[in-house]
C-alpha cells in the first residue's frame, strides 16, 4: 500500500490498464439481444406415406421411442403421430452442456432402428439446429404462377448459399419453398391400348435410371471407375424410355402412352405468405461470438447485392432483425446505467460533499471497466442480462468505496498523516469488507450454479454482479483508498461543499431514538419485526408468475381447423383473417406460415406443428408494444367471433424457458377413447372458467378416413392384389417417385401418375381403372365407407397422453386461475379409472422446475456463507445475528413487491438473493464496528458505533435506490417487479441495520475484555 501511495506513475498506469481494458472488451465482446442457451432440444421426423395416426404410432413412433429410451441425457420423449408422419421431440437434461455428442449418438441409433420400420417409411431425420432464434429473417416473394414460384424458389436457394458462405453465419433455413418434380402422367386408355400396366412402366423408368455402381476395371496399372451412360438429365432423355407390351410384340417408348414435364408438387406441403403474397422465407442464424450489429452489416452488404441480380417481378423483404431490438435494449440499460450514475453522484456530493464525492464516484466507471475486461476473459457477450448485471451492481459497486472513504476522511480529520490514515482504514476494514464481499457473491452464485434454460438466461445477472464486486472490492481498497488520503483534507471544514448536507437537529433525533431503543432491546425486537412478519403474510397473498411477458412490439397469432381441413382450406381461411387483422391500425406487417410454424424469431416460441396442413401460425409486428398489448384483446376477441370455424390463439411473446399452454393438464394412460373422454370433462371444467378463452387436447378426434373393403374372392380370378390397388390408387391420387433427375449438385424427382383428374368424392374412387387381362373398374369388387379416426396421438416418455391445454386472457396470470379451478381439477381426479393419472404442466411446471434446480444450490452455498461469518467474526451469535437479517431483509423485500402490486416471479427471486447480500454487508459493517469497538451492553458505545455507520449506509442505501430507479421508471413487466424488491427491500432493510441489529447486539452479544482490542477513536461528527 505504501508503495502504491507513494507511486502516482503506478497509479496512472493502473487506471490506463484499466481504461484500456475496459475499452477493448466493450469493443471485442460479442453482442445479441438475449443470452446463447444451450439447444438441448431436437425433432426427429419419420415420413410413412398413406399411414393412419394408430398405424404411424404402432409402427414408427413406438418403434423409434423404444430405441432412444436408454438414453441417460434424455429427460423428455414427446410422440406425436398423425396421419403419413412421426415427429419425436426429444429435450435433454439440464446437466448436459455438451449436445453434439449426444445428437451423434441419437443418429446412430435411428440409423440402427430404420430395419425395423416398414419398408415405405423415410429416413428418420433429427433436426437439432433449430431450437435457436433466428438473428435476421428474409423473404423472397413474386407471382403466384408456376414458372414464377420455381423461379422463386431457384433463386430461394442461390441466396442461401450465398449467405451461407458470409462470414458469421451458423445456418440459413429455408421454409415455404415449393418442391420441383418430373412429372410422368400415363394416359390409362393409351396403357390399355398399348397392353402396358402402371407396374410395367415404374419398372421400365426405374430400370432405365444407371444411378447404381457399374464396378471398376483394375489390374497392376490403373484403376479406372466403370459408369454406364444413360443417367436421367433431361426430359427427353425420360420421354425416349423403351416400354414392352404384355404380348411382347408391341414396342412403345414412354412418350407414346404418357407426358413427361416439370411441375410443383401439389399439395403442397407448407406454405409462406409475406404481407399476403406468396414467397420464400429464410432463416438466418449468427454464431455466438460474432457482434450482431457488425454481423447485420455484413448481411446487409450479401443482401444489397443480391437485389441487384433479381428481376423486376421478385422482391427481396426485411422481415425480422434482430440487431434493431439489440441495440434498443442495450441503449435503454446503457441509459438506465448513465441516469443511474448521475443519480448516485448526486447523492454523494449531497451526502460526502464535493472531493469525497468525486472520489468515490470514480470508483464506478472504474469498476464498470474492470467488470467488462472481466466479462472478457470470462467469454461472457455484452447481451441483456449482462448489462442489467451491471444495473444491479451500480448501488454496490460504491459501497466499499464509501465505507473506505469515509473513514479515511475521518482519521483525516482526527489529525493522522494521509498515509497512516488510509493503512488504518484498509487495515480495520480489510476483512469485514472481504467476508461481505465474498457472503454477497454467494448469494448470487446459486444464479451462476443453476443449469438449464433457466440459469444460462439470467446467470449473465449474477456474473456481472460478482465480477463487479470484486472489483469494488480491489479498486475501493487500492486505487480509491490512496485517492482518498491524498485528497481529502487534514482538517474539518463546514460547508455542503465540504461534508455534504449537515443536519444537527435530525441527527439528534435520530440520535436520541437510538438511545429510546438500544434502551428497551426486546422491545425494539418486536416492534422492528412487524415489518418481516408483514411480508411474510403478503407473500402469501402474492399470486405467482415465473416470467413476466415481453415488451415486445411482436406478437403471434396461431390457427387450428378440424384435423381433416387441408392446406387449401387453411389457406383459404388466412386469406379472410388478414383481411380482417389488416383493418385494425398499428400494424406493420403480417406474415403467415401455413403447414408449418413460423421461422423462429424468438428464442421461445415452440416447435411442435411440422406437417400439419390444418395449421397456420402469423408474425405480427405493430409500431410499438403498448399497442401490441391493446390490439391482443381485440384481435383475440374479433377473431373468435368472426371466425367460429377455426381455432385462434393470439399470443404475447412469453420471457423465461418455452411451454405449450399457459395450464396443461396432461391425462396418461392406455385406451385412446378413455383419455378423449377424460380430456372432453376437462375441457368442460377449464372453458366455464370467464378467464379462459380457449382449451384444446391433443388428442385429436372427431377426423374421418376412407376404408375401402374389396372382395378379394373376386379380384382372385382377374389376377389383381391387394397391393396392385393400393399402388394404382397411390399413382392416382399423389403419384409414386420411381427415380430421380440429376441437375448439377440438386437431385430432382421423378413421380409417375395417372392422368385422371384427381378424385374428390367417393364416386370418383369407384370409376379408378386397373390393367388386368382387360381394364376393371374398382367399383366392380370394392366398397368405400366413412370410418371415424383419432387424427393425432400423443405420448410422453413412452405413455399415451392426452394434454388439455388452456389459454387464458391477455394479462392474466396462470397461478391464478389454476388456484380457482383446483377444486374442480380434484374431483376429477377422484373418478379416474385404475391406470390413469393427471400431470399439471405448463407454465407452473417450468416454474416449480426452475425453483427446485435453483433452491438446490443453495444449501452448499449456504454452509459456506456461515463459515465466512464465523471465520470472520469467530461467533456463532454473530453469525445468526447477520442471517437472521438476511431472512428479515428477504421478508421486507416481498412486503416491497405486494405493496406494489407486481406477481412474485423468477426475477423476484433473484433480487431477494441480491438484497440479503446486501443486507448481510449492512449488518457485517454495523458489527464489525460495534466490536472493534467493544460496545457490549454499552448504551452509549453501541449508539456511538450506530452514528458512526449512519452516513455511508445511508449513502450505500439511496445509492442503491437510485441505480435501481431507472428501472422502476422504465415501466413493463420484466424488470419493475425485480427492481422495486432489491430497491424497496434496501430501504426498509435499513431500518434492520439501525435498531434490530445494534438490539440484538447489545442483549446477546457481552464485551470482550479489553486486553482484546484495539482502540479506535471515535469521531464526534
């Protein structure tokens, strides 16, 4: 020390590294809206062609589900199977941090379970890229005609592969985009006259494709790859096929009885709509160590470039970027840090006076600095949370700075050299400021200990909490220390310049109350702990929310038809809700995604409808997010009534980890037609309640199929299977792929297909022609009947399930309206049948998860915060004395939150955390005086060491509050709830520092003999 404060060079030196540091990594550090969390989510999709819902479930999803159930990392299953398709969600559990192994592993283990699906059913694809938010989306859009979308879509993918190779990019997706065919469409009355059947002319196409191994020529001089000619690369080339008759007379090419074109697949599969015309998205996604706004520029450049080359009847949107919410959110925390920074300078030029002020307030920026170069090092980005952390911090990262100067101001004023005068005061403070430091870094590290979704989203709170702290801690007892005994003055001066505001009479006041209270412990006890006992029945009465909504000028709208609606029909159905969204003011753009969910533009929303063609999902984006809020209520309540056909959900983007339905209940169990009828009485229950608009179960029934029932004594004698009908009916109504065209590095197709018109009603299917000896007729020897269906089935690690999902009213809290209907929920539960139970989910589930996994940590944490204090204070008295606060202060923070009326949440919990760390350095500093002091039961010692405290806790306590004030202005629902627990909680907490702690004090704790200690002179101010 001595060294430094004789050293003013070394000084510079350090606050240069320091601002140097600093600088570079707020320069360096990557940048993003929200925190990376790790993707521990992945799709597995499995095709099965003509497959009923019970059929794919029996023989795919089962199938897979009993493979991947060995998996330790594996904490959910999820199975849904619908008719023609499988798609397994699986999530890992929290504690794995390293997926990549994990995904490999699952592919290996589909790759073995592919024997044991049915031979017509696909590859088994995992999709784990796309559990992210996208960073920017695009759309390419232009005509709807048929040349126009293959254009579209051409040029779709040059785009991507352009983005692809820019710097910075992870994965660019494709969604919307139309599938390319080679269309073979036979003429039935030509085959028959020519005596070719459907069998005949796949196998001939198939035979003509040489896409196979032709083996190689190798001897002692050269190996040379044998490849026979003839491989598919033009239409002609398909068309000029050779084709033999049944009589083996007769000689066609395929052009002689079929047409041979390029077209679209229809139906489609999914469709994109943007701002009503149909277009490509893509889904751009950045990798984390890039800065987002620099990254933007870059695709912006790729993207400028792009437009240039397209042609007038194709336009390239900006649909989503993410760097605009980036760089609003970031400035509005760095604004909250700038305003708060003026507010706690103010306080300590009122409190400390001029040159104590400016010394103290160099202490933030300086350990702003030193949190950043930590943040560095650590490979912590500069996101949200990160910066709030520095918001959190602002309060604390003064406190041992006023401490220290403080007291080296008044050992200045007792006459000491400025050398001496800072020794002792590091020397004195030293330790307790060490055992504060290091109990309020443990109570913010079960944030940092905490896995999953939950601790890598708000973890950047607490690790620019601690990082600050420790540099507080370094700065306020090196750089700030000499500062202080160089500067401040030898003598006492007057003046508000000088000692900031003096008030002698409320000094005391406040003096004499001490006294009135030091006097009568017990009863100052009990008088101060009404205030705990109040919160304690306030949180009781605090309805519970995990995350609060985003403030976000985005919303989502999702619509269901009746399972057996196709995708023209859901189409047709969003065509008429743009219209009638699009009269409503404040909104920007509307873009829709139709078969599919949206391209993920937010990091929570759900995955979950691949495939579903009665299925739409709309990004709305409106000009700010207090008319999002609005135009939810009443686009939610106009679209019900206008579109009672169809089920529509319009959503506020949720913050914190993603779940289906604000309530699930799930019903497991084994018969399909219990578990919808237990479903329906939960239905019944959830929708008589007034907050609840819609309910849903994921069992979904009421679909229909056709069941055609052939007489196959009959079909015996024309020599025609059962597989020959399924075949042509397959040929007729989708088309059979039978080979493929090459076209440079993309493989094309080729789907053979009957040219009758595509059947629509039953008596279409009656008048299909089968080749036999002669051409039959399928009416001849079948019948067709409408048969009920379940459309989807469900299950959850390896049990069926029937989810019934309920959504609520914007603004209205899930806890609140599962705590009304609990009752109704219990006698349903007592008239289940053996084999059934019910699961609460949703939003009460992820929160109990994430307060479990969080409150886990904290006994270790704990053991170690109590052996600092007693290292510290070498007193087990002591010790329960500061945790005895703490528990106190925690109480007064809820008693904070009810009185202002905001849910208690995630966040609330994380600022209690903050506050008993700043509650335990409030009662370590009054201790550690009154012990240095050897105060005992001595009246006037104990209110001695009391006054000698008061002014920098009171500046530490409206320092806090003033850091936090931004926040608590800002408005929302995110961070208010947050801020006024940690500000309103230190508040009232130092009412705990003032009278409960010194009580306490005086009536346990007795004075040590006086060999023991060492003296401190008192100062009379």
């Amino acid at each position: 020390m001595q060294f430094l404060f004789a050293n003013g060079r070394l000084q510079a030196l350090l606050i240069a590294l320091l601002i140097v540091t600093g600088f570079s990594a707020l320069n360096n550090l990557p940048r993003s809206e929200d925190p990376r969390i790790i993707n521990r989510f992945a799709i597995i999709s499995t095709y099965l062609p003509g497959a009923t819902a019970s059929r794919v479930e029996a023989q795919v999803t089962e199938k897979l589900e009993l493979k991947l159930k060995s998996q330790a990392e594996i904490k959910n299953m999820i199975g849904m199977s619908r008719a023609g398709i499988s798609v397994i969600s699986i999530e890992l559990k929290d504690e794995v941090t390293e997926v990549i192994p994990v995904w490999s592993r699952l592919r290996d283990l589909l790759a073995d379970a592919q024997s044991q699906l049915p031979e017509q059913a696909s590859l088994s694809v995992l999709e784990d890229d796309r559990g992210y938010a996208y960073t920017k989306i695009v759309a390419i859009t232009g005509e709807e005609s048929k040349s126009s979308l293959m254009s579209l879509n051409r040029y779709a993918k040059e785009l991507k592969n352009q983005l692809t190779n820019t710097s910075g990019v992870e994965v660019v997706h494709l969604f919307g985009g139309v599938e390319e065919e080679i269309r073979v469409t036979y003429d039935t009355d030509k085959a028959a006259l020519a005596g070719v059947s459907l069998q005949h002319i796949a196998e001939a196409i198939r035979g003509a494709d040489p896409k196979v191994a032709a083996g190689a020529l190798i001897n002692s001089q050269a190996h040379l790859q044998i490849e026979l000619n003839g491989t598919f690369d033009s239409l002609a080339r398909i068309a000029a096929i050779p084709l033999s008759s049944n009589d083996d007379i007769a000689q066609f090419v395929l052009a002689d009885v079929a047409t041979v074109s390029r077209e679209l697949r229809s139906p489609r599969r999914e469709i994109a709509l943007v701002d009503g015309q149909q277009g490509v998205f893509l889904g751009i996604r950045m990798q984390p160590d890039f800065r987002v706004d620099r990254w933007s520029e870059m695709i912006d450049d790729t993207l400028h470039r792009f437009d240039k080359t397209l042609p007038n009847s194709i336009n390239l949107h900006n649909v989503f970027d993410q760097k605009v919410y980036t760089e609003a959110r970031l400035g509005e925390l760095i604004e909250n840090i700038a305003v708060g920074f003026v507010l706690i300078l103010t306080v300590l030029l009122l409190t400390l006076g001029f040159k104590a002020a400016v010394i103290v307030g160099m202490a933030l920026p300086l350990t702003v600095l030193f949190t950043l170069g930590c943040m560095n090092m650590y490979g912590l980005p500069i996101h949200q949370m990160s910066v709030t952390g520095l918001v959190v911090a602002l309060g604390i990262m003064v406190d041992n700075a006023i401490v220290i100067t403080d007291s080296i101001a008044r050992f200045r004023q007792q006459g000491m050299t400025a050398l001496k005068a800072v020794k002792k005061a590091v020397n004195h403070f030293w330790l307790p400021l060490l055992s504060s430091t290091l109990t309020t870094i443990l109570a913010f590290a079960p944030i940092v200990l905490m896995p999953g979704q939950s601790g890598e989203f708000v973890g950047g709170i607490a690790l620019s909490v601690i990082f600050a702290l420790v540099g507080s801690y370094v700065i306020s007892h090196s750089l700030i220390a000499v500062f202080a005994g160089r500067f401040l003055p030898d003598k006492s001066q007057q003046g508000i310049l000088h000692n900031g505001i003096c008030l002698p009479r409320l000094s005391e006041r406040f003096k004499a109350l001490l006294y009135f209270a030091i006097e009568r412990p017990r009863r100052t006890i009990l008088v101060v702990m009404i205030l705990p006992i109040a919160g304690f029945f306030g949180a009781s009465q605090l309805t519970e929310q995990f995350f609060p909504s985003a403030d976000r000028d985005m919303f989502h709208i999702e619509v269901r038809l009746s399972a057996n609606s196709s995708i023209a029909a859901t189409r047709r159905n969003v065509a008429q809700m743009s219209e009638f969204i699009l009269e409503h003011e404040g909104i920007e753009q509307l873009n829709w995604m139709i078969g599919n969910n949206i391209p993920l533009f937010y990091y929570n929303l759900m995955q979950r409808d691949k495939g579903a063609k009665n299925y739409a999902q709309a990004m709305v984006k409106v000009t700010d997010f207090e008319t999002a809020n609005t135009l939810i209520k009443k686009l939610q309540y106009g679209l019900d009534r206008e579109f009672p056909q169809a089920q529509t959900l319009v959503r506020k983007l949720e913050q914190g980890p993603p779940f289906n339905a604000p309530i699930e209940l799930r019903v497991y169990g084994p018969n399909l037609s219990v578990l919808g009828e237990i479903g329906q009485s939960l239905r019944s229950e959830l929708i008589a309640h007034q907050q609840i608009t819609h309910t849903r179960t994921t069992l979904e029934s009421g679909s229909a199929k056709v069941v055609l029932n052939a007489d196959e004594s009959l079909l015996s004698h024309t020599g025609v299977k059962l597989t020959d009908i399924a075949t042509v009916l397959q040929a007729q109504l989708e088309g059979v792929v039978v080979a493929s065209l090459l076209e440079k590095t993309e493989t094309v197709p080729v789907r053979l297909r009957t040219s009758q018109a595509q059947s629509n009603s039953i008596d279409d299917l009656y008048a299909t022609q089968f080749m036999s000896a002669q051409p039959l007729l399928l009416g001849a020897f079948a019948q067709v009947n409408l048969e009920p269906e379940q459309s989807t089935i469900h299950r959850r690690n390896g049990e069926r399930v029937n989810v019934v999902e309920a959504f609520l009213e914007a603004g209205v809290l899930p806890q609140k309206v599962l705590n009304e209907i609990q009752q109704q929920l219990q006698e349903v539960q007592q008239t289940l049948p053996a084999g059934y139970r019910i699961e609460i989910g949703g939003e009460s589930q992820q929160r109990d998860e994430a307060v479990g996994v969080l409150l886990g940590q904290v006994g270790v944490i704990a053991v170690l915060l109590i052996t600092i204090l007693v290292l510290t204070f070498n007193s087990f008295t002591t010790t329960l004395v500061i945790l005895v606060t703490a528990v106190q202060s925690a109480l007064l923070g809820l008693l904070s939150v009810y009185i202002a009326g905001y849910p208690f949440g995630f966040t609330v919990i994380i600022a209690l955390l903050g506050l008993m760390g700043l509650a335990i350095n409030a009662a370590i500093v009054i201790l550690s005086e009154l012990k240095a002091n050897n105060a005992g039961s001595d009246v006037n010692k104990v209110v001695h060491s009391v006054m000698t405290c008061t002014r920098h806790i009171s500046s530490t306590t409206i320092t806090t509050v003033g850091g936090f004030m931004p926040l608590i202005l800002a408005g929302g629902g995110f961070w208010p709830p947050f801020a006024v627990a940690i500000a309103g909680g230190t508040v009232l907490t130092t009412v705990l520092s003032f009278f409960f702690v010194p009580a306490v004090y005086k009536l346990c704790i007795k004075a040590a003999p006086v060999s023991d200690i060492e003296p401190v002179v008192m100062s009379s101010k």
